[in-house]
DNA sequence: GCTAAATATAAAAATATAATAATACCTAAT
DNA sequence: ATTAGGTATTATTATATTTTTATATTTAGC
C-alpha cells in the first residue's frame, strides 16, 4: 500500500470503529433493514442513527435506498463480515475476552 | 457481538485506523523490525513512532522483545493481515482507487 | 393544504486524537 | 563515570469525534 491509500484505508477502518456503526455491520449482515429498525434494534437515538449511517455510506459500507417515506440500509461490500471472525478470535485469545 | 464486545472490537479497529499504524502492521508483515528501521522506512518521527507502537501494543495487535538497547517488533496476531487485501479490493471496487 | 411518520441537519458541549517539540530514560561500551 | 545510541514520556496546541437536543425536510394519505 501506498501512503495515500494507507491514509483512504485508514478512513474505511474508522468509519467502523465505533460500537453503533459496527453493530449497522453487524445487523446489515441478515439482510436490508429501515433506519428505524436499526435503531431500535441497536438501541441507539434517531438522530444518532441518522450520522452513523451517514458515515458508513460515505465509506460505501452500507447502501441506501429510498421507498416511500422509508429508507433501507444493506451493505454494500459484505467482504468486510470477515473482520468479524478475526475480531472473536482476537478477543478470546489476546485481550482474554470470554462469554 | 454483544455490546461490551462492539466496544473493545472498536477499540481494536481504531488502533488500526491510521496511517502510519496500517503501515507499521504492514511492514511487520514480512518480519520483525527494529523500531528505528520501522520509522526510517515509513518517514515519520521516532516519537511519532514510538507513541503509535504503543497504541498498537495495548490492543495486542503488535508485540515488542527488547534486545540490549533496541526493540524488536512483530504482528501479534496475523490474521488481521487479511484486511489488507479486502481493503484493496473496496479501495478499487467501491472508492475508485487506481494505481 | 394539513398531518403524521420517517429521516436528516444543525448547533453546541464534552471528550478524544493527532502532531510536534522538548526532555527523560536505558543500556552497552569506553 | 561518561558518553552515545535507541527508545519513551510529557506537555502543548490544534483538530476531530462523540453525543445530545432542537429543528428541519420529505413524503404519503387524508
């Protein structure tokens, strides 16, 4: 990698790093929800919903579309699920997480 | 993922969401480095350095043997290596990056 | 046109991160 | 004991992120 893909892929891996957009990952990965189940589901406000989303699109992690008054989330590169084995594995086995 | 988990899992991701740390876990990819040749070889200063070593050492993503005055560093854990290359497919697929 | 539901935006305060410069700490060799 | 090389820490400033609250926008249905 060159430093300026270093600094763009540093983008992409903050636009994950947060509790709430990676539970949007995370729930996206069954499949299309509307903003507002994604907020109820991760418990989170409407308004905080509405900026986390903003910020996975912006990253093209996660698509929108419009219907009606509703918008449907989904993900746009679902590459990404892998990093959710490696995350499990890293925290049972390095930073001593267990269930 | 519960919730606890998100957290620390997002605090893993931000470790790894800059661009020298990236390079760090890059370069240490093809083996151990000193922390000397880690910061010639990626341009930054050696505090720079020595503070982003930190970052990555507490969320166990690189670990550090002291050898006489020197520091020898290696990837803790190689399966993050992964990133690597699903980040250069969304990079080209998704952000339009081309070389 | 009005209303209600769904979503977005703006503003503000609190907190965190980034970057640099200066200084301190270790350790091996003399 | 001093020195020099390698690394860490601290302090500071600038900038960015997070979170909340309030308000705005859009659209469907009446």
């Amino acid at each position: 990698m060159v430093a300026e893909e270093r600094n763009i892929a540093a983008d992409v891996l903050k636009a994950m790093a947060h509790p709430v957009r990676l539970g949007v990952i995370e729930v996206l990965a069954s499949g299309e929800k509307t903003v507002t189940e994604l907020y109820e589901e991760l418990g989170c406000s409407q308004s905080m919903m509405s900026q986390q989303l903003k910020i996975l699109c912006q990253q093209k992690l996660v698509a929108i579309r419009k219907d009606g008054t509703q918008k449907y989330c989904s993900l746009s590169n679902r590459d990404f699920l892998k990093l959710f084995d490696c995350m499990h594995a890293h925290l049972r086995q390095f930073l001593n997480f267990r269930d």
